[in-house]
C-alpha cells in the first residue's frame, strides 16, 4: 500500500446486508476521530438516553431520516466528511435493506474502495454477495470484508478465521468479471471501538492494521489521470443579456472533465459531428487556468466558431473513438415494474439522452451462484447483461477503461422515473 498525502480524497463507502453495523462503523470512526461536533453529540446522546439505551448510539449520527431512526435502518444515503492529517475522506453509508439497493448503487457509482460489512454471528449472506457483486461491478478495486461485531462472539478468532475462509465465494464472485481486485479481511467491533482506530484489547491474535491504519495507507491514486480526455458539454454559455458589450458575442461551453486533461492550445474535436478546433481559454469561475485535471469543472472558449449543443463531447484529435447505436451492458433493476423488452426507454450518458430499445436480455445472474440464466424480463433487482439499440448516437467507454462514460442509467419515458442503472460493456 501507498502513503498518501494531505491533499488526497478517499471517497468510500459502508455496504452489506441489514443490521450488519454499517451506520455503527461511520459512527464510531468520526466518534473515535473526535470530528463530530459537540451540538450533534450531545443530540445524538439525548436520543439514545429516550431510546432506553445506555451507551450512546453511533449509528444516529449517519440515520438522519426519521423512518431511519424509528426503523432503525438506513433509508437513503448519508454522506459524512472528515480528515487527518494525512488523507481527506468522504464516506457513504448505503442501506442495506434489499428494497433500496438503488441507493446503494449510487454510493458506489463515485467511491473508491468499500468497505462489507459481515455480522460475526451470521456470516455471508444473500444481501452480502448482491452488495459484493455490485461493489465489483461499477468498478470499485479496493475492497475491505470487514467482520463486525466480533464482542457478539466473545472475540472468537476460530470464527473470525472460519468467515475467512470463505473468502473463496468472494473470490468466485470477482474472477466472474474477469477483473482484478484488492481484497482485506477485518476484525473488528464497532459498538466497543475495536479495530476501528484503536485497537483495544479483546484481539492480540489479530496482528493486522485497523481500519482507519487500512484507509489511511491506501493508493488512492486516479485511474481517470491516465485515461483519453472526456469533456462532456453541459452548457452553452451565450450571456448576451449582460450589460457588458465585451460579453456580446461570447461563447463558451460548460462541463466536468470526466477523463484525461485538458491544456490551452489542445487539438480537439467535437463528437458527434467530428467538427475540430483548439481550446483558447480554459476558466474556473472567473480564473483562467492552463490546464484541466478529470473531476474539475471548467468553461472553455474555443479558436473557432463550432455549432455545440449539450451533449456533445470534446476529445483529442487524434483520438479514434466514435459515437455509437448499438452496445451492451451490465444492468441492475430499480424499479417495481419489469423490464419489458417490448418497451421504448430512455438512456441517459453523462449529459446526452437518447430513446433505446432492447433488442436482447443475453442472461440474467443468479446472485447465489452467479451462473448465466435465460431471461425474458427483469425484476426488481435482478442484475442481468443486456443489449440497446439507440435511437441517437452515443459516445461511450467501456466501463472498465473508463467508469465516467462507461456508465448509464435507464429511465421510463413516460415516468421519468429512473428504473435502472447500467455499465457498458465493449471489450472481450
């Protein structure tokens, strides 16, 4: 593992089945950090005494939603921010009730490493290999298995190690998507403060880093840096109502650099209409910089006069990618409603929208053994490969290679309501 530095951001996130302790773990690493502010604590203190409990409950500091805390399970997702001195971190709690697995996959859609979460007493459960899966799938290449509340079973470490070992099915889950992975196994008791940051003393058997010791060595350095430059246009800037006449015939165009970097005098062209020209300015607010690094916000002004609209794309010139109609992908089901393959739907990449069709489910994945199954719909969480046809050309990633344009999501066009989640998938 890596030492990182101040200036990093770790982004990750708590996942698994309910009541694993996912909420407990965010709380006690803020707690035993003493980044919680005294007004919150002091509330979360009150609450716990009203709930009949005598030792403070951490996981209210992250169950903001009152059906979470009269539930007592997380909702949607909560995300916490804190820092060390070496490294900046912003968490995701994601629920782990099967009915919001869509909050889950929009926790991990953006972190870097996920922490799942196992119950000592329970081990590995269904909910746990759907998480596990999905972690893997949209692209999360650090993964910690961490098993709690070991005080439930006296700090047993032939149980702890009998869990290990059963790393096998975690494994069978990862080498099915042909992708590599950083796999770490935890002990640890979140309710007590175990293995979180201190390391107490109910596990000298356990001669391995801590939680926060884990995050705090990780290379957390960005796959993004290296890949080809993705600029998604999200807004045509024409402030021509301003009263400043140097404004008249400005034009700029807006957006997140997905990928890649972006310097003044680069070579692009725009995608889909192939059109080319070179950047001349490059702003952040009302800076002007000379270069764009992936993840950063930017307006850019161009040397020539280009007809761009939102969703088009700047990339190098030299860059051979072209927009596409038809492509294939890994789809996670949302909504109550099946998919039908008789029905039109809407596809949303990055900051364009086109109507697809399905034109194949090519299997579903059985989740407990993770073997390809004929499907002819889909249903609420199932998780399936499955073709498109578009009705407008997209330009696309494969989701390995690049997880900001690789990424989709299915939406009904006579809702609106987001259905589906999916990662595009063009390499063998």
């Amino acid at each position: 593992m890596k030492k990182n530095t101040n200036d990093t951001v770790l982004r990750f996130m708590t996942c698994g089945s309910v009541d694993d302790g996912k909420s407990t773990v965010i709380g006690r690493l803020l707690f035993d950090t003493k980044t919680i502010l005294t007004d919150t604590l002091n509330q979360i203190k009150n609450t716990s005494k009203k709930k009949g409990m005598t030792e403070i409950d951490l996981s209210l500091i992250t169950d903001g939603l009152q059906a979470e805390r009269e539930q007592g399970i997380t909702i949607d997702v909560a995300y916490r921010y804190f820092s060390t001195v070496n490294l900046k971190y912003i968490i995701a709690d994601a629920p782990g009730h099967e009915q919001y697995t869509r909050n889950m996959v929009t926790a991990a859609s953006t972190a870097q490493l996920a922490i799942i979460l196992i119950d000592a007493r329970k081990g590995i459960l269904t909910q746990t290999k759907r998480h596990t899966f999905l972690t893997k799938l949209v692209g999360i290449k650090h993964i910690i298995v961490a098993i709690n509340k070991m005080d439930l079973i006296e700090f047993d470490e032939a149980k702890y190690k009998s869990i290990c070992e059963n790393d096998k099915k975690f494994e069978k889950i990862f080498s099915s998507l042909n992708t590599s992975i950083n796999i770490e196994f935890l002990p640890m008791s979140a309710l007590k403060g175990d293995m979180i940051v201190d390391r107490g003393n109910s596990m000298d058997w356990y001669k391995g880093p801590t939680l926060l010791e884990f995050l705090e060595n990780l290379d957390t350095t960005h796959d993004n840096k290296e890949s080809s430059l993705r600029f998604p246009i999200q807004y045509v800037c024409r402030p021509r109502e301003s009263e400043n006449q140097e404004l008249h015939d400005f034009r700029a165009f807006m957006g997140r650099i997905e990928s890649g970097f972006l310097k003044i005098n680069d070579k692009i062209k725009i995608l889909p209409s192939g059109n080319k020209s070179s950047i001349k300015e490059i702003r952040v607010g009302e800076k002007n910089i000379n270069e764009a690094i992936p993840e950063q916000s930017v307006t850019v002004t161009l040397t020539d006069e280009i007809d761009i609209s939102r969703g088009d794309m700047l990339v190098h010139q030299d860059d051979s990618i072209e927009a596409i109609k038809n492509f294939t992908g890994m789809v996670c089901w949302f909504s109550e409603i099946p998919l039908s393959i008789n029905r039109t739907y809407l596809i949303m990449h990055t900051t364009r929208t086109s109507k697809a069709k399905i034109t194949n489910i090519n299997h579903k994945i059985n989740i407990e053994t993770l073997n390809h199954e004929e499907a002819n719909e889909l249903k609420t969480n199932d998780i399936a490969n499955i073709s498109f046809k578009l009705a407008q050309p997209l330009i696309v990633d494969d989701y390995n290679e690049n997880r900001g344009t690789g990424a989709f999501i299915i939406i009904d066009e006579t809702t609106f309501h987001t259905v589906g989640a999916g990662m595009i998938q063009l390499l063998d």
